[in-house]
C-alpha cells in the first residue's frame, strides 16, 4: 500500500469515526431527555427515589433505588 493509500484509508477513517461519535452523542442526548421526563412524571406521581439529588439531575438513575 502506497504512502498516499495509508493517508486515505486513515482520512476516511477517521470520517467515519467522527461521524458515528456524532450520531451515538445524539442518540444519547435523546436517551437523557427521556429518562429526564420519566423521572419528573415518577416525582409528579409522589415516587421517591433514594439516590443522590445530584446522580438524579445526571441521569443516572438505579431503578432500584425507586420506592413506591
């Protein structure tokens, strides 16, 4: 494979790559915004949850901790 061919094969990689970062940091912020909406609708209907105020805000929710 010639010099040039590395450097392409590398570039478009690295294209691709870029893109499906992209694409999963969508995918996540989706994922955010949905678990964000349950746990105020949970909060509206009177669950309480037992994790930290802070672990509830970034989205890291143990549906252990939920108590009914």
């Amino acid at each position: 494979m010639s010099k040039d061919e590395k450097i392409g094969f590398h570039k478009g990689a690295l294209d691709c790559l870029v893109k499906e970062r992209a694409e999963l940091a969508r995918l996540l912020a989706i994922v955010d915004s949905l678990i964000k909406l349950h746990t105020q609708e949970l909060k509206k209907e009177g669950v309480k949850f037992s994790s930290k105020p802070e672990e509830l805000e970034e989205g890291f929710i143990d549906p252990s901790t939920i108590e009914e």
